[in-house]
C-alpha cells in the first residue's frame, strides 16, 4: 500500500515540533531541523502505518528539499539587486579570492599532516572549503542582516565559491572516476560558470522593462506562475551547465529585484521559503547516520571544525578589510559563512564513488552536523565573537568604513 503522503505528514509533523522547540528555546531553527532528520531514517523503527524509516518518501522529501534551497537563494537575492551587488564587484573578487585561498590552503595541510594521501587529501579540502549556501541564507533572513553593509560581500563570496567548486567538482571527477584531467578542460567549467552568471545578471538587467512589463499582472494565479517559470527554468538550466541550480536562483532572485514587482515577489515567495526551505534541512539531517558517527573520524573532523573557523575568521577580516568594512562587519563575513551543508556531502560522496579511504563520509557528516549547528550560533553571537578576539588582538577601523568599494 502507497503510504508516501502520510509518510511526508509524519515528516513535516516533526519538522514542526522541532521549530516548535527551537522557538522555545529562542536558537536558530536550522540545527533542530537536521538534528530531527538525523533521529530517523533507514535506522530508526518503525510501528505498522508508522514508519520514520522514510523507505517510500525519501526521495520525494529530497526533492522537496531541493526545492527549498532554490527558494531560500531566489529570496535572498531578491533582498538585493544587480546593481547593489555590481558596485562592490572588485571587492568581491578579491574578498572571494582570500576565503578560498585560505581555506583551501588550511584543508590541504589538513589532509597532509594527518596522514592523508594525494588524493583523499583533495577531498578534504574540498569538504572543508566549501560554505552551505542554504544555510547562510536562511541565517541571514532570520537575523534580519540582509541590509548590513557587509552582506554584499557574503553573497559575493557564495558566488565565488560557486566558480570554484564548478572547476574543482570537474578536476576531481576527472581524477577520482577516470583517472586524468585536462587543463583545457578545467579552463572550459569555469570560464563557462563565470561567463554564465555574468550573461544572465547583465541580460536581466537590460530586460527590466520588459519584466516590469510582464509581470503588471492582476491575478495573483497568474503572477505567481509566471515567477515560477522563470525561477525554475533558470535554476533548472544553470543545472545542465555545472552551475549549482541555488546560484541559478539566487541570479534570477537579483534580477527581479530590480523590478518594480519586487515587494509582491517577496510576499508571495515567503511561504514556499519557510516550508520547503524547513524540508531541506530535515532532508539533509536524513542523509547522515548517527550509527556512523564514530572512532576516529570524530576526532578527524573536530580538528577540522577548529582549524575551519580560525580560517574562516581570519579570511572574514582580510576580505572585510578589503571592502573597506569595519572590523565588526568583517567579522560577520568569516562567522556567517562558517556553516557547511551539501557540497561538503557532496564532496565526500564523490570520494566514495572514486573508491577512497570509508573514513572520509562520516567524518564529512560530523564535520558538516558541527559546523551546521555552531554556524547559526556564532552568526547570531558575532558581536560577543568579535568583542571576544579584540580583548586579545586590538582592532582599528579603517576611515570610512562599512563601504563596499
């Protein structure tokens, strides 16, 4: 018998209690999300019409939660707009150029002094570099920062991330699963990334007319479909191109910013946002099991948590001070974006398919459940954070700082 829709009943049910508690408890509701996704799954009992195995529903959910995370980055780049993201371009660039340095750089070294070889060493960078878009978008929506100054910079640090992963996604594959790159090759992914965000923000930009145009609909029905299409056509598309189907959402998101309809959008948007975007968290928290989460790859990715938001800080006030931000602001740069979340998994599971080293999913799966859970906390904590370091290193802000150049 076809149990999938109550299936998915038990699963919002728990998604529910779970915000419930965290609303109590006045915490960041991402944590309790993957941590009740995380208590069932394939692992956990079932009771004859209860089952919190989720065998039926599990990729239905998945999908749904995929769906969330194109809802969260279509919002957050609707708080924005091209022009806002344009001005502060050079900055972003040179901001997005230390984070992964840095962090790369720490993984490598990571890998290497814990005994890693060539190849599983690679991969552990590529977990620890990588931030969850979902999850800084979501944080940065309950914070209500969408407006900071240094806010710019993290958007444009995700976008980076973006070209980054898509190279280093195609150099990987080419190593793990045939055994050979190409330069030209890796040149290919990612002028083809670049060039893509760059044709689709500048397209847009010129089509703002004609969107504002398109969209002076009176029916609700109708406007909202519209948006739809346009959302997931684009999303879906950047998919086909090795473009994460977030980015894709998140560009769509900056150019109807630009609209005169950009309010309306927010307001009809809001609900898909805050239930699909719940689904992806508890869908991810179902991806990891407890059961595997021990011996030495927690002490693996405790090191690695450590070592991940020392770098994170250290290239949040490189890259703020880059953009002229104030030391405060810089340090909400290296905390906000401290989470990691599903190219982390991804990462590692790439690893498993090239048949590596098994230690390297679960200490993905502790290292990303820690950083998903202190992520939010130390965002939301960021001043206490940054009052903490400056009674150890003083701090000066720059003349005319919190301005993105």
């Amino acid at each position: 018998m076809d149990h999938m829709v109550f299936e998915v009943g038990i699963a919002v049910l728990l998604i529910a209690l779970a915000g419930f508690l965290s609303v109590k408890l006045r915490f960041s509701v991402v944590p309790f999300y993957i941590l009740a996704g995380m208590a069932v799954g394939p692992h956990a009992p079932h009771f004859g019409l209860i089952d919190l195995r989720f065998i039926e529903s599990a990729e239905l959910i998945n999908f749904m939660g995929r769906l969330g995370v194109i809802f969260l980055l279509f919002y957050l780049g609707l708080e924005f707009s091209v022009g806002r993201l344009a001005k502060a371009g050079k900055s972003i660039a040179i901001g997005g150029s230390i984070y992964i340095g840095i962090n790369f750089t720490l993984g490598l070294l990571y890998g290497f002094i814990c005994g890693f070889p060539i190849l599983e060493t690679l991969v552990i960078a590529g977990v620890t570099t990588i931030s969850s878009s979902a999850i800084v978008a979501k944080v940065l929506v309950d914070l209500r920062r969408t407006a900071n100054p240094e806010t710019e910079m993290i958007l444009g640090i995700i976008m980076f991330e973006d070209v980054f992963l898509a190279v280093y996604l195609s150099i990987l594959s080419g190593l793990l699963l045939s055994g050979a790159t190409t330069l030209g090759g890796i040149l290919l992914s990612a002028g083809i990334a670049l060039g893509y965000m760059l044709l689709v923000l500048v397209v847009g930009r010129l089509l703002v007319p004609v969107l504002n145009k398109l969209l002076g609909i009176s029916s609700n029905e109708v406007f909202l479909t519209t948006v739809f299409a346009m959302l997931f056509l684009v999303a879906g598309f950047s998919e086909t191109i090795h473009v994460a189907e977030a980015i894709g959402a998140l560009l769509v998101g900056l150019v109807l910013a630009e609209t005169k309809h950009m309010h309306r959008i927010e307001k009809a948007i809001l609900p898909f946002r805050d239930f699909f975007g719940a689904l992806f968290f508890f869908s991810f928290g179902l991806t990891i099991d407890p059961l595997s989460l021990k011996g030495s790859a927690v002490w693996l990715a405790i090191g690695a948590v450590i070592l991940t938001i020392i770098g994170n800080y250290t290239a949040g006030m490189l890259a703020g001070r880059t953009g002229n931000l104030s030391p405060k602001a810089s340090s909400n740069v290296g905390l906000t974006i401290v989470s990691r979340g599903e190219f982390s998994i991804i990462m590692a599971n790439l690893g498993a398919a090239g048949g590596l080293m098994a230690i390297l999913q679960p200490f993905a799966a502790i290292y990303v459940l820690i950083l998903a859970v202190l992520g939010p906390f130390l965002t939301k904590e960021s001043a206490m954070v940054h009052k903490f370091v400056t009674k150890i290193i003083p701090m000066k802000s720059k003349p005319g700082g919190d301005k993105l150049q």
